[in-house]
C-alpha cells in the first residue's frame, strides 16, 4: 500500500485527485494539507510514502514546504503538481527536493505511474 499525502490550496482539487486515487486499490490517501505550512505540519505526523504538491499557494507555497520537509526528512519523496509551464518554478521544485514534476492538466494516468516509479518495490 503506498500511502499519499495531498497538498493543495483549492479543497476541488484535492477532492478530485482523491476520489481518483482512491479508485487504486493499492494507494491510500493518508492525508490533506491546504497549504505549505500545514504539509510541513501534518508530514511528521502520517509520515507518508509521496507528497503530492501543489507549487503555487498562499501563506507557504510547495517549494518553501518542499524544502522544509526536505531538510527534516531527506527520505521524503515528493511530486511536484502545478498548473504552471513556467520552467524555473518547476527547476525550483527539483532544487528544492522534488523528485518530479507533472502539470496538473496532463493525463491522471501519469500521476499513478509516477507515483509508483517514485515508490520502488511498492
């Protein structure tokens, strides 16, 4: 079971990638942030398998909490998700720790198949 943690300002946005993982028997959404302050919050708490993290949010955006999280658990491994094709945010993401980035509008398939090359074994 690869457990998720979904990070993202828009509460539709989180639903829907929830209710789409949730399709998957072998991920199990562990939790919910609505920002980066609340990821670096709750990630000591469910210790999740994957992030998935919105980059671009209010208060504490993914790449500040990618980087904090990063910095207390250098096992963290997180995806980065945005709807922005804006090369540097995304080059920040992987400076920051992430291990991929996926554009929120692309193919859900894809999130699937990078969440499980970004779990090995699992």
């Amino acid at each position: 079971m690869i457990r998720v943690m979904i990070v993202d300002d828009n509460a539709m946005t989180r639903e829907g990638i929830k209710a789409f993982l949730s399709s998957y028997p072998d991920i199990n959404v562990v939790a919910e942030a609505q920002d980066g302050s609340d990821a670096i919050e709750i990630f000591p708490k469910v210790l999740p398998d994957v992030v998935l993290m919105d980059l671009i949010m209010p208060k504490v955006d993914g790449i500040k909490a990618t980087n904090s999280i990063m910095e207390k658990w250098p096992q963290a491994r997180i995806i980065a998700l945005t709807s922005s094709t804006d090369n540097k945010l995304i080059e920040k993401s992987i400076k920051a720790g992430a291990m991929s980035c996926l554009i929120k509008n692309g193919n859900g398939e894809k999130i699937i198949e990078t969440i499980k090359k970004t779990i090995p074994g699992k």
